[in-house]
C-alpha cells in the first residue's frame, strides 16, 4: 500500500496492471474495481492464460514497447467506456431493482449498503417506456485518424510514386497509432490530432542561424537548441523512417540523423560566429537541391523550418521572388499541392527582425506559402516552463498551421 492505492499485479505477458483505491469512502464503484481486480487475478485469468501468452509471444513481439503501450491504452480506454456505460442498467437487472424504483440500495458514508423502505409510498409502477434507440458511438479516436490520413495521402500525394498504397497504409497504422501517445503528452487538442499525424508522410530539415549575434541574448541558442530536438522527437515518434536533416547557415551539414545519441552530440557541438542571413543559404542548401530532386522525380514530402534571429538578408519582394520560383519548379515536376512545407522561426527579441519577418503574412507571394508565426520560439518555450514535451505541441501545432496553407481537404 503506498499513497492511499491497493495496488494488484498480474504476471501477464503485455504487463497488464490493475489498480484501485484504497476503499476509505467505500463507494459501490470502488467495490465494484476491487472485485473486478481480483476476478481478472484469479481463476477467471487462468482459463485465458494461454492464449494471452501465445498472442504476446507471437505477434505483439515485433511491437515496440511504445506501439504495445499505445494499444493497450486505446483497449483500456473502450473497456473502461463500455463496463462503466452498461453498469446500472446491467446492475439494475441483476439486482432485480429498476433503475427508477424508489428502493434502490443506498450505499452509506461507511460503505454499508441499506435496504430499507423509504418513508414515503411508492407510487404506482409506471407504465413501460419503449427503450430509446441508442445512438451510435463515434468512432475510435485511432479509426478516425487512419480515415483522415487516406483522405490526406489520396488528395495530396498522388504525385509521389514512392508512395505505394502499401506504404500508405503501413505509414497511416504506425502514424494513427503513435500520435495518440504524443498527443497525451503534449496537450494536442482532438480535433487536431489527424493533422498532426498527416506530418509523418514527411521528411524534415532543419536550417538554423549560425550567426554571431545568436549569442547576444541568453535565450537564443537554448531556444534554437530546444526546437531542434523537439522536432526530432515529433517526427521519428510518428515515423521513425523519416529523413531528419540539420544544415547550418554556413557551418556544417548534417544529412540524416538517425540517433538521439547522434542528434545530442549535433546540438551540442553548434557554434554560432559567422554573419550569414536566411536568403542565400534558403537558396543554395534547400531549393536548389529540392528543386533538383523534384525534376528528377526522387523528392519525398519535406517540411523545412528555418530559425534565425535576424531579417530575411533581401528585400521581401526578392525573398518572395526566389521562394515563388522554387514553387513554381514543384509545380512543374508535379509535385503539386504541400510538397514541401515551409515554417519560418524568429528567435530572440530583435525588433528590427521582427518587423521585416512580419511582412511575409501579408506578401501576396509568400502568405500562402511560408508560415511565419510572429512570437519568438523562447517566448514560446518560457511559457511552457521549458518542458519539451509541451513544447512538442506547441512546434506540432505551428507545423499544422503551415500545412494548411496548402493543403486539399
């Protein structure tokens, strides 16, 4: 007993756990859970125990402990939904006291049950009701997101022949799977939840400010460092096949890190001492070798987020100018639609920076095409007292946001 919890532990193969309170109010529920528990811990368990090990032993083995936790949480979620949605009428006809009687057991402040006539007359039995028709129950959270992905995957990724419908639909099992977890942890609101998962169709490349003046607030390369590892998380939780590029705006270049071990000895060996500016290394490290994989017909989905803490380093006509080409290169090649993903991140508090950067949501070239969000990423970190796995669904939702400026639905 710790804490004020009877804690029963089953010796099942997936880890099953059942807990309950300890009965000090003694509601009828907390001797229904204590009952339940030791029901599932005795006799009834044995004469399910082989094939529950057969099924752990065989198919659930290739899970990962992350997929195997997911599932068990939807499974234990419906049961809880379905015990909890029959228990009075299903206690009533046990019981056989119905649900409006007027001598239904009273469970007391001690936990004894009392059955003793109330004062009162009862009134007349009322005449039977036609029992309503249930409505039906919406569908599984998981159902609902695999729907979602094959409407996404079906209306904006018909240009991409590496996109099989196999592919399809192993990425939409893992991806409706995984972003339940992701979701818990990171406070995504329901109804984004398909969105968020749609990002596992993309790869992800990251490039970041180098510059000195990084340095000339305490919050920025913390900030830069922060994101990038949130990103991470994000995208190899949803889909650990995703590309995951870092790329410096003059520094070095990291093609596809494959570990958090990797990822860790990156972040921490960043410097920030050049005086580069988004709009040529934009150019020469990301269009231009996208454009080139669009024409020659090998460019997977890709989500690009930039972060600096300075202005564009062109004019916002010139900057819309160079990015409108590269769309236009898309288009060419059919890779139609929200091939590549554009999400611009300010960090710092520069107000000069802020301003110029802002110009980009009202650019008839660029407002549909690059999502700027105007709070500073620290700001956004600061206010969710830097634990990255709100953080994640703060990045999460910024990237939804840039989907949807070009995504079919």
């Amino acid at each position: 007993m710790d804490n004020g919890l009877l804690t029963f532990n089953l010796r099942v193969p997936v880890g099953l756990q059942v807990v309950s309170h300890l009965v000090n109010e003694n509601t009828i529920i907390e001797q229904f859970l204590l009952i339940l528990s030791s029901t599932l811990g005795g006799c009834k368990y044995e004469r399910y125990r082989k094939d529950i090990e057969a099924f752990t032993d065989g198919p659930l083995a290739q899970l990962t402990r992350l997929e195997l936790q997911s599932a068990l949480t939807l499974f234990a979620s419906k049961i809880a939904d379905h015990i909890l949605s029959d228990f009075v009428p299903e206690l009533a006809t046990l019981t056989g006291k119905g649900i409006e009687g007027l001598n239904m057991p009273v469970i007391d402040n001690i936990g004894k049950v009392s059955t003793a006539p109330s004062d009162s007359a009862p009134d007349a039995p009322a005449e039977p009701e036609e029992a309503p028709v249930p409505e039906p129950a919406p569908p599984a959270p998981e159902v609902e997101t695999k729907k979602q992905l094959n409407e996404f995957a079906s209306k904006n990724l018909a240009g991409f022949p590496q996109f099989s419908e196999d592919k399809i639909q192993s990425i939409t099992d893992l991806a409706a799977a995984n972003i339940q977890s992701i979701a818990a942890q990171s406070n995504i609101p329901p109804e984004e939840i398909p969105k968020a998962a749609q990002l596992a169709f993309y790869d992800f490349t990251i490039l970041y400010d180098d510059s000195g003046s990084m340095n000339s607030e305490e919050s920025r390369i913390p900030a830069t460092q922060e994101t990038v590892k949130g990103l991470y998380k994000a995208a190899k939780t949803l889909n650990p096949d995703n590309k995951f590029s870092i790329r410096s705006f003059e520094g070095d270049e990291y093609e596809n890190v494959t570990s958090e071990t990797e990822l860790t000895d990156i972040v921490s060996s960043m410097t920030f001492d050049t005086g580069a500016n988004v709009a040529r290394p934009l150019k020469k490290k990301i269009l231009d070798p996208l454009a080139t994989a669009a024409m020659e017909n090998r460019l997977n989905p890709t989500i690009v987020v930039i972060i600096t803490d300075g202005d564009l380093g062109s004019s916002v006509p010139e900057f819309t100018a160079q990015v409108t080409k590269f769309k236009s290169q898309l288009d060419s090649a059919k890779n139609t639609g929200p091939a590549v993903l554009f999400c611009l991140c300010r960090v710092g508090h520069d107000d000069s920076a802020a301003r110029s950067l802002k110009e980009l949501n009202s650019d008839s070239g660029t407002k549909d095409l690059i999502y700027y969000g105007e709070s500073s990423i620290d700001d956004e970190l600061s206010s969710v007292g830097g634990d990255i796995d709100a953080y994640v669904g703060v990045i999460i939702s910024d990237l939804i946001k840039a989907m949807d400026l070009q995504t079919i639905y």
